[in-house]
C-alpha cells in the first residue's frame, strides 16, 4: 500500500466518521487497483431510472407487506443455507453473467429444498457463448433483461462443462465440453421487480429465490468491509449486477451477494442501504425454473 491508499482510506474513514459510522473500509483485493482498473470488474449497463410514477406501486401493495418478514436471509432459512458459494469474476466486466446464475442457483437449491444440492453453472457459458453471440465481451457491459433471454430460450451448462478461467482465456465459446447439449439447465420464466421494494421482499421471503439486481458503483464502495453501505466519497465507476439474497428491516438495508471472491467485503457479501445507489430502480428480476 502506497501513500496515496492510505490518503484515500484516510479520507474514506473521515466521511464515515462525520456520518456516524454506517459501514467499515480496509484495503482489500480491489482497493489498490486504479479506478479505470476497478471498472474492469462492473459490466452491468446502467438504465435511466424510471419516472416517478411508478412509484405509484409502493403503496398500492403495502397490505401485502403486514405478512412480509421484518428482515430475511437465504444463508439462514431455519438454520439452512440456500446461497451458493461466492465466486469471482476477475478482470472482465462479467457481473450480470455472475449476479444472474448466483440468482438461479439458490432458486434451485430452494425449489429443491435442498440446500446442499451440489450445483454451480457455468458463467463462462452464459457469458463467453450466449453473451458473445449479441455481441457482448468484458468490456462492453451486459443488460439483465438480454442475459434472461438466452438462459430461458437456449440454456446454460455446468460449470464442468465450460470453466469460467478457461472461458477468460478463450474470449469465446470454443472451450464447451462435447457433450454439452445434454447438460443444458433452462429457467422457465422470470419477473420484472424493478421499482418495487415490497415485490423484491415478498419474492425473497417467500423461499422464491434471491433477486438479479443492478445497482450504481461508486469508487468508495471497493474498500467495503462490512456495515451497511451509504455512497459518501468517490466518483462513479460503473454499473454492477449482484444477486439480493436478503434484507433487514431493522437495518434498513439489502444483503447482496457479490462477485468479487470472499476475501472481499463481508466474506464475499455486502448490505447496502435501501434506496442506495438505485438499487431498487435499475433492473430487478426474480427467476421461475
């Protein structure tokens, strides 16, 4: 860590401090990078946030959020742990890849009732094969929505079949196992749950699945640790897409899985404020398998 790190954690913890504290920074995997270098792990496409009139649906469902859980945690669904294990998309801006098959793999470990059901898709597949056939590569960026519509119409491998480093390697789909048609995992449907804060919470606390979201990066965010995370300092890197795996009403924030391996952040998690970096705003979807 050179002087400047320190300068900027420095100024990180006075802002934390003149706001009470409401998250930790450290310097971690991605604190020491450059800011053109930490964009290279975002990838998710930022959409104008709605007009406000959508809006309109909050309230329109509040009855329904008297039966909602006051907070919710796939990790601890009595004592059982639904999340698959944190992965890491490295230097390529393949987050919504990553945010989308952390979504589907607990949705199936769910629907399953299994939480040690052994499954891990293939991010590379999804990525290197689906995403390039749109044109997609690691330094374009990626919607939620367009990433759905291959799972759902063609299909995703394991990760077996496609390894996300040699897909990294490749750039391409010519790493696929031969026997890949046969072990192609589809989802069946999906919902749109952006802008509604209560659909999001009922979706997850009704043992759904976590939802795919897309959220605004701003550079202060790579030097969390833990807390629940409020942008104070930084300028805007990018778009980035997580899986909400939980939230917590009392804290009033989302617990989100990331892609940024687990010695980043709280073990590979982060909570972050509602209404924080339009996380409820930009693309949200839950999957139906």
């Amino acid at each position: 860590m050179n002087n400047q790190h320190e300068k900027e954690l420095e100024h990180i913890n006075n802002e934390l401090s003149k706001n009470n504290n409401p998250w930790q920074a450290e310097i971690n995997n991605l604190f020491t990078l450059t800011l053109d270098e930490k964009k290279k792990y975002l990838g998710a496409i930022l959409p104008p946030t709605g007009p406000v009139i959508e809006n309109i649906s909050l309230t329109e469902n509040s009855t329904e959020a008297i039966n909602i859980p006051q907070s919710y945690d796939l990790r601890n669904v009595n004592g059982n742990n639904f999340v698959t294990s944190v992965k890491f998309q490295k230097e390529c801006g393949s987050c919504v890849a990553f945010g989308l098959i952390a979504t589907v793999e607990s949705t199936l470990r769910l629907q399953r009732n299994d939480p040690n059901l052994a499954v891990d898709l293939s991010e590379a597949h999804l990525f290197f094969c689906h995403g390039k056939d749109s044109g997609i590569n690691c330094s374009s960026g990626w919607w939620v929505k367009d990433a759905l519509i291959p799972f759902n119409e063609k299909g995703v491998v394991d990760e077996d079949c496609y390894k996300y480093d040699d897909g990294l390697a490749k750039k391409d789909c010519s790493g696929l196992c031969s026997d890949s048609n046969n072990r192609l995992m589809k989802i069946q449907g999906y919902e749109n749950l952006t802008n509604n804060p209560t659909k999001i919470k009922e979706w997850i606390s009704s043992n759904k699945g976590p939802v795919c979201s897309t959220f605004v990066v701003y550079n202060d965010f790579f030097s969390y640790k833990n807390g629940v995370y409020k942008h104070l300092s930084g300028s805007l890197a990018g778009g980035h897409c997580v899986a909400i795996i939980g939230y917590d009403d009392d804290q009033g924030c989302w617990i989100c899985k990331n892609s940024w391996d687990s010695l980043w952040g709280d073990q590979g998690f982060f909570r972050i404020a509602y209404g924080e970096c339009d996380i409820e705003k930009r693309e949200n979807y839950g999957v139906y398998l």
